[in-house]
C-alpha cells in the first residue's frame, strides 16, 4: 500500500523555513463553549452521504441515516458525554488513506 503512495505525486515540497518560521501564533483556544446540541447532530446527519465506507469503525452512514431518534439519542448523549469529559476514544482521531485508483497515469490527480 505504502509503495502506491511512493510513486504517485512524490515531488519536492516547496516552501520556505522563514515564512513558517515568523507566521503568527496564536493561542490556544480552551473553551470550547457549549456542549454538542441536538440540532448540531441533526445538521452533521444532514451531511452524511450513502454509500460510503464506514471507516474503521465499520459503522456504515446508512446505520446512522437510518437508526431513527433513538440511536440519535443515545448518540447525543454519548457526545455530550465526551465533551464533558473532554477526552474521547483515541481510535476517533485516526484516519486511514484508502486509495481509490481510476485508469490511467497514477501520476495524474485526475485519476
């Protein structure tokens, strides 16, 4: 898997240690503000498309489109949870890279 990557867009970034080097910093935000609300995970519902991967999690979106009010209740519930703790499962930070290759030159974006 590692190998595609390799020979697909492996060029030289560009960039200058200066300008990164004297970019503003800015501090950090502590306060979140308030906890995760039900129209907060209606409109992230709103936005979850079928027919796409379920991630490591393997919970597809259908599940979530689909499970009606009281699988988004216990949902809420379990966010709100998190936000108060302010810790959350560790495997939710990570992503996986699934390479999704059409034909044609791997080298081209369009592909």
């Amino acid at each position: 898997m590692v190998s595609a990557f390799l020979k697909v867009l492996n060029i030289l970034s560009e960039y200058r240690d200066d300008l990164i080097d004297n970019m503003p910093l800015l501090a950090p935000f502590l306060e979140l503000g308030s906890s995760p609300s039900e129209e907060e995970l209606s409109q992230a519902l709103s936005k979850l498309k079928k027919r796409k991967a379920g991630g490591k999690s393997d919970i597809l979106p259908e599940l979530l489109l689909c499970g009606g009010a009281e699988l988004w209740r216990r949902i809420l519930k379990l966010m709100q949870q998190v936000w108060k703790e302010g810790r959350g499962v560790g495997e939710w930070q990570d992503a996986v890279d699934v390479p999704a290759l059409k034909k044609g030159d791997l080298r081209q974006c369009d592909n």
